[in-house]
C-alpha cells in the first residue's frame, strides 16, 4: 500500500524541480524499467501491480494496485509498474568520435526519440544546452524506451564547448551543402537546432561546415522537418561508407 509520503514525493518527480531537489526521477513501462534495471542506474524502489520483477529484492519493491499506480503515473493509461531510480552524477564528455549536440530542443518526444536514434547509430555522447528538456522528464524517459541507460548525456553550456572543441562542427540549414553528395567524417560534433528556430546565431557562427537535407518535392514548398527526422537522416548519412 501506499503511504501520502510515498504519493507526495512521486508526484513531486514530475517537476524538475523536484526531481533535481530530490535527485531522482521515475520510469514506466516493464521494458523500460528492465532496462534501467540491467544498468548503472540504482534502483530506489519499484512499484508494480503484479507478482514480477523477482530478480528484485523484497526491500526494493511494493505490490500496489491500480488505483494507486493511477494516483503517481503520468501516464494516462498506466501501465503495470513504476520505478524510481537515482539521477546519477554527469560523466565527463570524451571529445572523440561523433558527439551529437542538442540547441535548445523543447519537445520531450523529439529528445526522446534522438536519444534512441543516437543508441542506434552508435552515438555514446549526447551534449544539450541547458535549455533543452530535462532528460529526467517523464514523456522524455518513456519515448527513450531503456535507450537512456546507453548514452552519456551532458548539459553544458554549448557556445563555451564549441568556441573551445578541436573538432570539426557540422550544423544544418537550409542552405547548406546537399549532405547526399558529402564525404563526412567519422569524428565531428553535429548540431541539431531548436524545433520553431533552428540552431541560434550564436551557435551558427560557430559552425565550420554547413549541412542541408535537400527537398525532392516537386513544389519546394515544405517549410521543414521534424528536427527527430532530420538528425535521423544527418546521422544515418555520417554512418555511411563513403
């Protein structure tokens, strides 16, 4: 059974001010709490409403019902079980390989979905903006599907990190150069810019190559796309064998 402690300080998680005062968030859903649980990430207390999850030890988990999932889910339909875990402490960024950096993405859908993206391709570094959605966000840790637990993510502040990389910085734009008929590296910083604006100026003078996904339509008239779709085309172009 649940405690008005227990409900007070679950609800509470679904505002960042609570999760980073608490320095815990939650996940829900059986993949992605299976995942989280494989992984690095502590384990607080799960909370189910069936007789599973036996690899966790009694201490760690309560039997709930319904009703009482319904009171601490953000969900609208809940699911089966709810698990807290620890927010755990930033690993530092290793400036190697392809590092995807994030300016100011606000929609926790697509941050979710890029997070998942960036496990499929192989992108183990993730650098945002503090301005973009809190990785800890509820909607961002369900769309990640368990992704969360394999790449490393950093809120920096990203004009400082570029002004000072010795990588090479690719952003995308309008344009920018056809990203089909590009030799692209291996190793580089690529940028993904803000859903209504793009990458910000500051950022873009930053930029050493310009990147465009050419539109095909025969009337060039689609405004642009979704930044998810767009940074699964850019990496699925840089994973390519030239």
């Amino acid at each position: 059974m649940l405690s008005k402690n227990q409900i007070k300080l679950i609800s509470g998680l679904h505002q960042k001010k609570h999760r980073f005062g608490n320095q815990l968030f939650f996940a829900e859903g059986v993949k992605v709490i299976q995942e989280l649980v494989k992984s690095n990430f502590e384990l607080e207390h799960l909370y189910t409403t069936k007789e599973d999850f036996n690899e966790i030890t009694a201490n760690k988990k309560s039997i709930i019902s319904e009703n009482e999932l319904n009171k601490i889910s953000a969900l609208a339909t809940p699911n089966t079980c709810l698990a807290v875990f620890r927010i755990p402490l930033e690993s530092k960024i290793i400036e190697s390989g392809l590092i995807l950096a994030l300016d100011s993405i606000r929609d926790p859908g697509n941050l979710g979905t890029i997070l998942r993206l960036c496990d499929w391709f192989g992108i183990q570094q993730l650098v945002c903006s503090k301005e973009t959605v809190d990785i800890y966000n509820p909607k961002v840790v369900q769309a990640t599907m368990g992704s969360i637990a394999r790449v490393n993510v950093n809120y920096i502040d990203l004009n400082d990190f570029i002004s000072n990389t010795s990588l090479p910085v690719f952003g995308t734009f309008m344009d920018g150069e056809n990203i089909y008929k590009m030799n692209l590296p291996q190793e580089g910083i690529i940028i993904m810019g803000n859903e209504a604006n793009g990458i910000s100026e500051s950022i873009e003078n930053l930029i050493t190559k310009r990147l465009a996904i050419p539109r095909f339509g025969e009337l060039q008239i689609t405004e642009s796309l979704n930044v998810a779709t767009a940074t699964s085309i850019v990496l699925s172009e840089f994973r390519r064998l030239n």
